[in-house]
C-alpha cells in the first residue's frame, strides 16, 4: 500500500532533504525511522529537493508499506522516532500510482526578510537581514514581472546537469509587509535548482539600487544568471505546501 | 554621563540577564563588549533579570560612561563585538538620575504557544506546544481575573527571599489567537519571579480541564502556589518592551 506523508523540518541541522553519503539529510532520518518501526529499509520519494539549510512546513514524500497500521499510529511512532527538528505533520493512505514528485501540481514557497540595520537575534535563524534603504514598492512592482510562464535560466545554478528544461510558470509572487518584515511568497509549478533564492536576490539588489529596474526583462531575455543579483541565504526559505490532484500540504 | 540602551537577545544560550560566577549571562556579554569599547569596566543596570532561557525584545539598561562618541556609533561597535543572538537596539542619553530599574513604570511580556498534537519543527524554538483538547474561550474568561490589583503572592516561586511586598498591579492580560498560534500579551506595573509563567500554566491547565474555573481566584485568596498549573517552559516568554516616563522600549 502505498502513502504521503506532510513533513515539517527546521533544515539548519541538514545538509538538504535528499540523501547523501558523508552528511545527515532529511530523507535519511525519515528512512531511518521507518526501518526502526518495520524492520525493513523503506525508501521515501519527496516532491523534490531543498537544499541545505532549507527549511519546510509541508514538505511531501511517498513509500510503499505492507502495515496493519492506521495512519495515525504509524504517524505517531514515527514522530517518536524522529528528532525534534523534523517531524510529521500527516501521513494518508494514497493511491498505488500516486507519485509526491511527478504528481506535484505546484508548490509554493515563502522567503522572510526584515529591513533594520541591526542584527535581530530573535529573527536570526529563520529570516534574512535587509540592511536599509531599500524600495519596497519597486521590489512589489518588479516581483509582478516575475508571475506568468518564462524561461527561468538566468534565476538557477546549474548543478553540472545536462541542459534541462527551464521554463516554469509562476501563479504568483507576492510580497507583504508587516513592520519592519518583507515576507516574499511564491506558487509555481515548478522550481528550478536555487530558483526562488535567486529571484528574492534579485528582487532586493534592484530595490537597493545595485541592478536597474529593468534587470528582470534582461534577465527574461539573456538567460545570464550573472545579471542578476546574489542567491539568498538558505535559513529565511521555507516550502510552504505542495499541491496534488488529491491534497493540498 | 548616563545612557539606557534597548537590548533585543535570543536566551536559549544563556543562564538569564544577570552576571553569575559560574555561567555566561546577557548581562556579562554586554559589560564584556563596553569593556572591550572603553577599556575599563562599566556596569550595567538592567531593568529586572530575566530567567534562564526567556527572550527579550525591548530589555532596557542604563550605564555610565564618559566619552565623546556618539550614542549611534557606541551602538555600532558594541554590537560589532557582540555576539548575534544579543544586540543592541539602540542607545540613548538619559538624565544622570535615570534608573533602569527603579524608573520602570510597567512592562510588557508575551507568552507564545501552539495548540497541536504534533510538535512544530519551526516553533520549537520560541513557542511551547499545547496538546489538545483545550478551551481557549475559558482561558479568555479567566485572563481577565488577573487584570486589576492582586496580590500575586501564589504566582510566583519565591527564591528564599525575605517575604517581599507581592502585590502587583496587571494592565492588561490578552489572549490573541492566529490559526494554531496562542499568544498571552501581558502588561503590569511589575513582575515576580516566574509570575508570567506560572499565570500562563495556570490558565492552560484551566482550559484543559485540569484545575477548576475558579483556580484564579481561589489562589489570590489563598496564596498558595500549589493550587495553580505548572510553571511554563521559558522559551515561549519574551520581555517584550519597558515603559518610562522618558521613552518606551
């Protein structure tokens, strides 16, 4: 049978959610979990990868298990298991052909910022620091150009990958201001490697003035990640939900 | 002269606000910066200690000093040399007789939980977690007997101190609830040793039905503390602003 499970983790710990040799992941401490509770390795597959320091409120992943289990119980267990910084918010049973990544409608993704030109040690490990002045309403403006179907290539990292697919739509970029926070929010259908740190990065060296407003259509036109601004520091990301055909995270 | 600095620190890492022999506080990591900055020793004054572990937004604490450096850039170097999860908000010249301490006329503190089944990865830091069932409108209701004149003598933990004056005057006590978010927002014109704390347990273990609905008034007639709920984590207290007559933090 097979489930998803909606997972929160705080990623300062981690070295990103997928699995590798040398550092702890994610992925690992939910597998190892898993094999704690069904004495057998269970492989989970997320909606996608976050990289290192990333952090997530509704990531999602599925894994095949033959369990007398309620969801529930199983969710309870597991939680048990883990540590504090990664817990599971919900696991359901889904349908045998049901796949976290390739079923994904879309996702969304939130950076929080705050202006002040002091550090905020309450705000340290899940926001960034904008030191001002900055032009907030040229950031709300040029976040707009972003929305719609583009090619994406100037707003990613290439990992040494083979040349990909790099258009993506983007439902919606809005940016909100509570006090002294910025607080960026993003649905797509898809994100490329770094994509949503680039695009913040961008967005603020254009309100700081270090990049012409119009840097965004070069970027659009070029595809020359060097046009743009910085890829933003990984504690003030989050994955927010993931959105499937049967559930929203 | 005299200055008041607004202090903003992260308490996770510290035994409190004031200086011990044994373990680092806020208070010695200040002193340690004005030392560095002047090369001799200042003392600081802060408005009232906060425990182990409890936050602070808006601390306040005054000290002298002469010098002809500007309170902005006295603020710009001792945050330099100040570690990230303490910094200085800002800095002030006050009145040579200005006291920290003695001056204060009320302060604001705020308690910050969620109600969940699961622990949040990404509030694990700055909130405690209330398992459900709870009755946040019973908690409302007997918010509002702490408000008004008390003696708060069954709300605190006396640290074998001489009997001390216990009573306190609370502005206002406001439970403001966002989503899963609690927050306990409290105002008064003084605090006992772990008065927020073992207020806000108290009102959680009435909204779980642990303790009748008349627990508040029962303790301030009796004053005993074993009547009330537990004493709260600190990591969900955050000493939100101090008020003077001069200025409010």
């Amino acid at each position: 049978m097979r489930y998803a499970m909606i997972v929160e983790y705080d990623g300062a710990n981690y070295s990103g959610w997928q699995r590798q040799k040398k550092f702890s992941s994610v992925q690992e401490e939910i597998e190892n979990a898993l094999e704690r509770l069904f004495n057998k390795q269970i492989i989970i597959t997320g909606s996608g990868r976050t990289d290192k320091g990333v952090h997530a409120e509704g990531q999602v992943a599925h894994f095949d298990v033959e369990t007398d289990l309620t969801p529930f119980k199983m969710k309870g267990s597991l939680n048990y298991f883990l540590p504090d910084d990664i817990q599971i918010i919900e696991i359901k049973k889904v349908s045998d052909d049901f796949h976290a990544q390739y079923d994904a409608i879309s996702k969304v993704y939130e950076y929080r910022a705050f202006v002040s030109r002091i550090k905020r040690p309450l705000k340290r490990k899940y926001y960034i620091q904008i030191v001002p002045p900055i032009d907030i309403n040229l950031i709300k403006e040029c976040a707009k150009k972003i929305e719609g179907e583009h090619d994406f290539a100037a707003f990613s990292v290439f990992n040494n990958q083979e040349k990909q697919n790099t258009i993506r739509t983007v439902h919606r970029l809005d940016v909100l201001v509570d006090g002294e926070e910025v607080i960026f929010q993003i649905e797509g259908n898809g994100f490329l490697y770094k994509m949503v740190r680039s695009i913040v990065g961008t967005l603020i060296w254009i309100g700081k003035g270090k990049l012409p407003a119009d840097t965004i259509e070069k970027m659009f036109e070029t595809g020359l990640r060097e046009l743009g601004g910085k890829t933003m520091l990984p504690n003030g990301l989050i994955l927010k939900s993931v959105e499937y055909k049967e559930f929203r995270s």
